[in-house]
C-alpha cells in the first residue's frame, strides 16, 4: 500500500500483507477534497449542459427522474429522495415542474396537509425519452475508468460518505 503521509508508526496497523493507514496527513487530506472537488464540479458541469437540453435544473431533473423510478409521493419524501433539498427549495422546484404541466399536485383527502406529487403524461413523456440519453452521457463520463475502478471508486465514495457514521472518533485529528 502506497505510503499515506503518516503522522507517526501508531498510524500503521497490519492486518494479512497490508497496511492500513488510520491517519492522514492534513495535506494528503486537503489534496483528496481539492481533486474531489475539482472531479466534482467538471463532471457536474457537464451533466448541467446536457440537462438544459430538456430546459431543466439538476434538482428538477431529479425530482422528475424520482417520481419516473418510484411513482408518486409527497414533497417531503421527495426531498428526503434527492439529496436532501430543503423543503422550501423543493416548493419551488416543484412549482416550477407544475407551471410547465410535468407534475400535478393532489391533496390527500386523510391528511389535507400533504399533497401528492405526480407526474403528468407531459412529464413522464420527458423523462421517459430523456432519461436513456442521459444515462449514456453519464456512462461516457465514466468511461475513463474500467468497470472495476468504478465500483471501486463508488465503493471508497460511499463509505466516505459514511466516514463519520463508520468512524465514532469524530473531532479527533485524522
């Protein structure tokens, strides 16, 4: 395993033929979210170009892509679907999506709080003939990395992710 910048031979744990660095440097640290960050915003740049294809924002591509996969649910469920959007934003996403007849919203008669956001036949139109190509501009974009490096790298992504769920020692110096 690559040496990872360590503070000091505490940081080293053996486990079969490797070593597992529990502790980076903070520079080793900053280069990875400055890379990350930079892969992030070109990739995204890109996706956002393809999306206004259909004339949509990121969020209101993917709520129309949330409602397509997983049929009709209510606002707060939506936002809780796409990466955690405010409530207030979603409003607005949503009656956005509404002004351009690609959802409808339905007051639930239990619960006259809640309204049920569905998706239009103009809607699921959209969606329906967007999503295959935008599923091959997101498969171009990862085509630099073989099949295996992509499950790997989404792999290291998500336990990232979780780092802090993963890694109680939070407020410590990693």
């Amino acid at each position: 395993m690559k040496e990872c910048g360590l503070l000091d031979d505490s940081a080293i744990e053996r486990t079969s033929d490797r070593m597992v660095c529990h502790r980076h440097t903070r520079t080793a640290a900053a280069d990875a979210i400055i890379k990350l960050s930079r892969a992030h915003n070109s990739v995204m740049a890109r996706v956002h170009k393809h999306l206004s294809e259909p004339g949509l924002t990121f969020t209101q591509f993917a709520v129309l892509e949330v409602l397509y996969s997983k049929g009709s649910m209510s606002q707060k469920d939506i936002s809780k679907k796409i990466l955690r959007q405010s409530s207030g934003n979603m409003t607005a996403v949503i009656d956005q999506l509404e002004r351009r007849g690609l959802v409808e919203r339905e007051r639930l008669p239990d619960d006259r709080r809640t309204n049920l956001v569905k998706l239009t036949a103009e809607g699921r139109g959209l969606i329906g003939d967007f999503l295959p190509r935008h599923l091959d501009v997101l498969a171009r974009e990862f085509s630099v990395l073989t099949c295996d490096e992509l499950a790997l790298f989404a792999s290291f992504l998500k336990r990232l992710g979780l780092g802090s769920v993963l890694n109680p020692s939070d407020g410590e110096d990693h």
